[in-house]
C-alpha cells in the first residue's frame, strides 16, 4: 500500500518584516532547529514583496484617466478593483499591455473564459495586494507582487537545507504557489495545498509570514 504524504504546519511568530531585512537570513534565523531536509519552509507572498520594497502607500498613488476607467471592471473583491491599485499595474506593465489585457478580458467575457487580462498583461499583476486585509501598518499600502520568488526560494534552501515556497494564500481557501526552490514534481503538490488551504499563517494580526511543513507519511 502507498504512503500519502501530510504535513503537519508550525506557523513562526516574527518581528515586522520591512525592506530592511534580508529574508534569506530572516527565514534562517526563524526557522534554525526546526526546518531541515524534507521540510518546506513557506513564505508569504506579500512578506517577500515588503522586504523587497515593493509597499506603496495607497494615499501617495495618483490614478490616471485610463486606471480610473478600467478599475471598474474587475469584480468588487478583486485586487485591481479600485483606482490606485490599477495605476500600479499600468505602472507595472505600461498601457501597452494593459489595454491589450482589457481588450482579451473583454472577448473572453463573451466567450465565457476568465483570466485572458492576467494572460495578456502579466500574471504577476494578479499578485498584487490591495490595502484590505493586510497586516498594520501594512493596511495603508498596495503590496505589489515579489520579484523572482524562485530565486529567493533556492537561495533560502540553499541557507537552510529545506525546501522552499512562495505562496499566495487567503482565506477564501485559495493557495497559489508562485515561487520554488528545487522540483515542484518531487513534492507532493496536493498535499502542500491542502495544508495551506485553511491559510495557517492568517492575512491579519497573527503575524506568522513563515510556516514550517514537517512531512508526515500516512500509510
């Protein structure tokens, strides 16, 4: 009979991460004795993006005619759906592929296809974080999406001997794994998944950006 891998989850408490901090040495530091080969450290996707300084204060954004216009089309919930945070994404990718994303997002809303926006102007854009549901003093900025999450992933490994993993998790138990280090295809996706999918390291105050997958076999 085969095994079936489950993690058990240790979410790490830690000081208020900013561009200042060197995260490969943060996630050494926070995770010494207790993620070693076999582990995954996982690392919030906006925790990356802060120390990378990719925070933007929301009331410094100045959203031209075309964010303005296009804002109102994402759905109510989405990260783009307010002005600030569409002119980021123009600043991002340029109004080139922007207005390209609009119109594919437009043929597929007839179609009935979703996603065509993401496919066109830049699938990093869908990782960027409005001000709702960050963690203070977080809560007044746009988070952009972090650059190269591979390469941060595999040089954290490299650090600690674990693997690692840059997620995007909510709590609307949507898990969206955007950087790694290593293979993904020797770990066993579903289950990482469905150990982050009730989001252990929370989008509030609980202020636990790392946490520790430690595999278990079940047989």
């Amino acid at each position: 009979m085969t095994g079936k891998d489950v993690y058990a989850r240790l979410p790490i408490r830690t000081h208020l991460i900013t561009e200042r901090d060197d995260l490969t040495e943060v996630v050494a530091y926070y995770t010494a004795g207790l993620a070693g080969p076999g582990d995954i450290a996982v690392l919030s996707e906006s925790m990356v993006a802060i120390a990378q300084g990719r925070a933007v204060v929301y009331s410094e954004v100045r959203p031209g005619i075309l964010a303005r216009f296009l804002c109102r089309f994402p759905q109510k919930h989405g990260s783009l759906a307010t002005p600030q945070a569409m002119q980021l994404a123009v600043n991002e990718a340029g109004h080139g592929r922007i207005i390209l994303g609009a119109i594919a997002a437009g043929l597929g809303r007839i179609l009935g296809r979703r996603g065509w926006f993401f496919c066109v102007a830049g699938r990093e854009l869908a990782y960027i974080d409005d001000i709702a549901g960050t963690l203070p003093p977080y809560d007044r900025y746009i988070v952009m999406g972090p650059k190269d999450p591979s390469g941060l992933a595999s040089a954290i490994k490299a650090r600690i001997g674990a693997d690692a993993i840059v997620a995007d998790v909510n709590d609307i138990q949507k898990v969206d794994i955007i950087g790694y280090s290593g293979d993904l295809k020797a770990l066993d996706m579903e289950a990482v998944e469905q150990a982050l999918r009730d989001n252990p390291a929370g989008n509030d105050d609980q202020q636990t950006p790392i946490v520790v997958l430690k595999r278990m076999v079940i047989t």
